[in-house]
C-alpha cells in the first residue's frame, strides 16, 4: 500500500475520534445545565436514589439473616455443626502426568494407611446425609419464606457428602504445578476395601491372610463344637437323676452313649479344614441330641403329672390290698438285691484329669469305677481278653488266705442270682394280678415306665443291673483320649471255673475241707422235684401256691462245714429259708 493510502486510513479515523469526543463533550455540558438550572430536583432525586440503595442493603442483610438462622436451627435439630466441605479431604503430589490420569483409589489406599480414617469420615458424612434426605421429605420449616434457599444448601451439601474426595496434584522436580484432578470415592467402595482387604494385598499378603483367616475360623469352630459338647456333658451328669422315670433316664443315656460324643471331641483336634463332612455328623447328632432332651423333658412331666393324678391315686387305692399281701415278699427281694450289691459294691463314674491345651481346650473324661474293675496297662489289657479267669484271680484275688471266705461268697452269689431270676418270674406273674385294675391305665405309661408304675403300685422290681454282675479291665491312654473297657460277666458258668480254680490253689488240707459238689442250676431243679416244690418245712407248695418263691437250702449251713450233697439239700419257701438263715435245723 502507497504511504498516501495509509495517511488517508489514519485522517479517516482521526476525524471519527474528534466527532465522538465533540458528542461526549456536549452531553456532559447539556448535564451540567441541567442540573444547574434544576438544583432542587437534582437533590430529590439523589436523596430517592440514596434510600433505595440503603433499602435495598438492609433487605437484602434482613434475608441474609433469615437465612442464617433458619439454617441454623435446622442444623441443630439434625445435630450436624457446619455445612462447610473442604475441597478436598486428602492430598497425593504425583511426579508425571501418566501417573496423574491413571491413579486410582487402589493404589491410594495401597500407599496410605488410611483406610480406617476414610471409613470413619465416610460414615460420618453418610449419616448426616440420610438425616437430611430424611428431614427434606417433610419437616416443619416448609413454609418458612427462605426455606427453598436452605434446601438447595441442604442437598448441595447431600451430594457432595457422598464421597471422599482426594486431590491429585502434578508437580515437577522443579515444583511447577502441571495439572491436578479430584479422585471421588463413594461409601460402597470403601466398604469393598474393608470387607475384601486382599483387594489392596498383594498375592503373598493375600496367601497368608486367607491362611489365618482359615486357622482362627478353624480353631473358633472347634471351640464352638467343643464347648457344645461339654456344656452338654454338664447337663447331662447334672441331670442324670433329673427324669422322675428311671426307663427315660437309662434311654437317653443309651442315645448319647450311641453318639460317641466322647471320641468325636477328641477326633474335633485331627480335623484340617472347616468345610470337613465331619462338622455336618457332629452338628446333626448334636441336634438329635438336644431334641431327644427336649421330647424326653416332656414325656417325663407328661408321666409325672399322671403319677400324681386323682386317676392314678383311685388305682393304688384299689390295689392296696393286694399290695399288702405282697409286703413281705418285696421286702424280701430287696434284701436279696442288695444283698448282692454288698458282694460286689456300687458302681461309681469319677471325673479324672482334665487336659488343657494351648488353645485352652479342657478335655474331661470319665471313668466308671467299682470294687471289680482293673485299671490296667494296655499289654495286660490285651492278655486279660485271652484268659480272663486268670487274669481276674492275678488282679481281684491276690491273698490266697482269703481263697475260703471268698469261694464262699461266689456259693452265695449262685444262689442269690438263682434266687432273683426265679422271682422275676414271679413278679411277672404278679403283675398280671394287677391287670384286672389297670383296664384305664393309659397306654403310654404302660409302654414307656412299666417297672416305674408297678413299682409305684408297691411291687418290688429287680434291676437288671443287679443281675448283671461281671468283672471289668479298663485301659485309659494318658489325657483320656482312648478308653478300652473288657467285661467278663459272671454268669453261673463262669463263676464255677473261678471257684474251681480258686480251689486247685488252696493247700490239699484246706482243698478237702473246701471240697463240694457245686450248686448248680440243674441240681437246684432236681432238689426241688425231688421235694414234689414243697417246702419241707412249712408244707407250702406251689400247687397251694402258683406264686410261690422256693430255695434250695443247705441243711447243715455251709458256714458251718455243710457240704453241697443231696443228702444235706432241702426245699424251703422263701419265708421259711428266710426265717432259718444259718441255723441248723433237725
């Protein structure tokens, strides 16, 4: 372009310029004459405009109070101090900007050992804003005029409350800050972290913590199981007695013993994982268990409750005769039980030692124990199963001295035994003498407590226990943990060959005083045929008498030399030979 262009472009604008300034110039004068000519109007009108402005400030302090104190007394009723949210809750200085676009809360929470603090925060923030959802459904300030003003407060706050919000910053070596960005991290995952800790581990970390998580769920459920199985121990030696029914009681103990709960808390230690089959048999048999005792609780009072009704007292009324004819005789057949009993003592169950462990576990176990049991090794356990007669000489009759008394008392034991299985037919045969009186017994009873309601009507019932006489070798592991237990019952053979052995290890002097044919079961009988079942004392017989108890007597008394020969046996009734004891009688 020409230079005579550029200095017509540049006069152009010059002249543009000077007409503004000239507009601007007289506008100002027009102003100035204005307000010269009209200086009363011109005070009116900066007086109106002054007070509108101060009307306009003090309106707008009065809502900007309203405001203040509204909020104020909803922030109190929903017991959170201040509205007031930094803009950020924690700050990461990374050293590129790939790390700035790509950081995440995992890594976040990996490099800061603040997880517990976040979910503290989170929690806190998460119940303010559930108490403000909650307040804005319906609330008495809704009418208020600058309520819709504090709402929007409300829930701008509510929203921003949702999260930890952590501030990422991009800053050189040299210190430039280059960028940074907000890294927002809601409740739920938070809650992620905290409940799934291998999320921030790594696979070593991770490896160990399933480990131990695994070993403390373990030892807690063998804890749980064996603390189950001991308070149910507890219970149940507690209660042994607790059934008013015998027949229950011996029931429930047979359940449990069936069970093994005993060998199963010992085999609780050997188990390896939680997931075993074996927790599911524990669990179930543990469940059987507590409802049997619930069921056996509630047949118990339901029978109890029977014994003690108006029904049950009119039945033992009406049997009271009978009962008293049959006075002597079960006074009688309880001599002879504990007769028995005095040979061979009571049974006891002892706890023995308890074992603790290092997880604390207590270990109890029993022990029954009674005049006639070993407590023996494990290699003289496994010989005694071989010979027990030899075995029960060695350990039950070690004084040869006491070889004559003691075959004595194993005469007796024959006798007493005879004598009780023979009465138990008899009671047999007594009860059906009751039958004609128990036409509304209910069925129940009969089925469920039989020798408890007979023996509730004053009939003597003979323990089976009683009958059950043996010798037993026990072998206990040390702790308890196995329990090995050999019977040998003394049935009638099995005393015989110990009397017979006893005497082969007497002196031939003290052999020949001993010397007897031996009461046995079918000599007894023949006795007794052989006195037509006639007492040759009193001349009762069991054709006067169906039920009539006979013995077979010793004429000149063992205790006095007699010896067991036909010649010096007799048939006595009970009554008789009861009335003769050791006596001789011509």
């Amino acid at each position: 372009m020409s230079s005579r262009g550029k200095n017509s472009g540049f006069n152009g604008l010059g002249l543009f310029a000077l007409l503004i300034f000239g507009l601007i110039v007289a506008v100002v004068n027009t102003v100035i004459k204005f307000v010269y000519d009209n200086k009363v109007l011109f005070m009116v009108l900066v007086i109106i405009i002054f007070l509108v402005v101060l009307i306009f400030i003090l309106v707008k302090e009065h809502t900007k109070n309203q405001r203040k104190k509204l909020l104020s007394d909803i922030l109190n009723e929903l017991q959170i101090p201040t509205l007031e949210l930094g803009k950020y809750d924690y700050r990461v200085v990374v050293k590129s900007h790939q790390a700035l676009e790509n950081y995440s809360d995992v890594k976040f929470f990996k490099e800061n050992d603040i997880l517990e603090k976040a979910k503290s925060i989170i929690d806190d923030r998460v119940r303010k804003k559930d108490s403000i959802n909650t307040f804005l459904k319906y609330n008495s300030y809704m009418l208020s005029s600058q309520y819709e003003y504090v709402k929007s407060q409300l829930v701008t706050y509510s929203f921003n409350a949702g999260y930890y919000r952590v501030l990422i910053v991009y800053i050189t070596p040299a210190g430039n800050n280059r960028g940074e960005r907000i890294l927002q991290i809601n409740p739920a995952r938070i809650n992620e972290f905290v409940n799934q800790p291998e999320l921030l581990m790594s696979k070593g970390e991770y490896n160990r913590l399933v480990k131990e998580k695994e070993t403390k769920e373990l030892d807690a459920k063998k804890h749980f199981f064996i603390n189950r199985i001991n308070s149910l121990d507890k219970y149940l030696n507690n209660s042994k007695n607790k059934f008013k029914t015998k027949s229950l009681n011996k029931d429930l103990y047979v359940f449990v013993k069936n069970k093994k709960l005993d060998e199963k808390k010992f085999d609780i230690y050997k188990i390896k994982t939680t997931d075993s089959v074996f927790w599911l048999e524990l669990e179930k048999d543990i469940t059987e268990i507590d409802k049997r005792i619930k069921i056996t609780t509630e047949i118990d009072k339901k029978i109890v409750n029977y014994y003690n009704s108006e029904e049950f007292k009119m039945i033992k009324e009406t049997c009271k005769s009978l009962i008293q004819a049959q006075e002597e005789f079960n006074k009688y057949i309880s001599e002879k039980a504990n007769a028995i009993t005095q040979l061979f003592g009571k049974r006891i169950v002892r706890n023995e030692t308890q074992i603790v462990d290092k997880n604390n576990y207590i270990r109890p176990y029993k022990k029954s124990i009674t005049p006639f049991t070993a407590e023996v090794s494990s290699s003289v356990f496994a010989s005694a199963e071989n010979n027990p007669i030899d075995y029960i000489i060695k350990y039950f009759y070690p004084n040869r001295s006491q070889y004559p008394d003691q075959i004595n008392k194993l005469r007796v034991l024959i006798e007493e035994l005879e004598t009780l299985n023979e009465a138990k037919i008899i009671i047999e045969n007594y009860k059906k003498d009751y039958k004609q009186y128990l036409l509304n017994v209910p069925e129940y009873i009969l089925k469920i407590d039989e020798d408890g309601f007979y023996s509730r009507l004053g009939l003597t019932i003979i323990d089976e226990s009683v009958l059950n006489v043996e010798y037993r070798f026990t072998y206990t592991s040390e702790g308890g943990k196995a329990q090995r237990t050999f019977p040998v019952p003394m049935s009638e053979e099995n005393i015989i060959e110990l009397i017979n052995r006893l005497e082969s290890k007497l002196s031939i002097d003290a052999l020949a005083k001993e010397q007897r044919a031996l009461m046995t079961t079918k000599l007894r009988n023949y006795i007794k045929e052989r006195d037509n079942y006639t007492c040759c004392e009193c001349g009762n017989s069991i054709y006067k008498e169906p039920n009539l108890l006979l013995e077979v007597d010793h004429i000149n008394p063992i205790s006095n030399g007699g010896l067991t020969t036909e010649d010096n046996l007799q048939t006595l009734c009970w009554k008789c030979n009861r009335r003769k004891g050791s006596k001789v009688i011509s």
